[in-house]
C-alpha cells in the first residue's frame, strides 16, 4: 500500500522543525515506529533538504512543498520542491570549523538514491529514497 502527505510550508526557518514533526506524525500513523531507522533518516533529510530551502531559495520564493511516500516495502521517497532554478551540487568536504555545507552529503550517505529533477520554469524538486534493509 501506498501512502503519501504533501503540505506547502512558508520559506522561513521554523518551518524546518514544522516539517520535522508532520513527517514523522505521518509515519507513526502509518505504522512506523517513532524510533526505527527509516523514520530517523527520512526525518533527517527532510530536514536537511527543507533547511536548504529555507537557507539557498531566492527571496521571491514564498513557499516550498515537501511530499513523503510510505511504500509497500517500508522504504519512503522524499521529495522537497521550491522555485528556484538553481540545481544543487555537492560541494567538497568543508572544514570541521564550517556551520554549512554538510546538508547534501549527508544525504548522499543516509539516501538510497537522490537527485534532482527541473520542474520547467518552476523551479526544481529535490527526491531521495530511504529504504529499509541492506541495498
């Protein structure tokens, strides 16, 4: 069975934490538990995917939208969209004195798979899987 909530959420920083919690409410409600692995990464990198939204969109973006998909295997698909045109990139490994730059390669590491695809002239969505078990 497939499930899936996508909500808009204003382009502001205590949106992050508002799109932390309504993920992990939905996946509890949809029989995962509040503590097990695939619920703390896919509430990770909607966290991670969101701050960036909040932190690189441009001024005239008002709102963003996050969707999460629970699939029948248990494994989740993200996907965060905004208006900006701009693709992100995985940048080089900061120094450990840097406060950003980590956001994409941590969910190159906890993600399955992610990319990213243009969504015409209205900006991009940002997608990731998180599955459970080994690949």
């Amino acid at each position: 069975m497939l499930r899936r909530d996508a909500f808009r959420l204003p382009r502001h920083p205590t949106s992050v934490a508002c799109a932390r919690r309504r993920v992990r409410h939905h996946l509890t409600a949809w029989g995962h538990k509040p503590d097990d692995e695939v619920t703390e990464e896919v509430v990770l990198l909607v966290s991670e995917l969101a701050a960036n939204v909040v932190r690189h969109a441009p001024a005239p973006s008002q709102e963003f939208e996050i969707a999460v998909t629970a699939l029948a295997d248990d494994s989740c698909f993200i996907e965060v969209s905004d208006e900006s045109p701009t693709l992100p990139a995985l940048r080089t490994v900061p120094s450990w004195e840097e406060e950003s730059g980590r956001g994409l390669r941590l969910v190159d590491a906890v993600a399955r798979t992610w990319g990213v695809h243009q969504r015409g002239g209205h900006g991009k969505t940002v997608w990731a899987l998180v599955a459970s078990g080994p690949p």
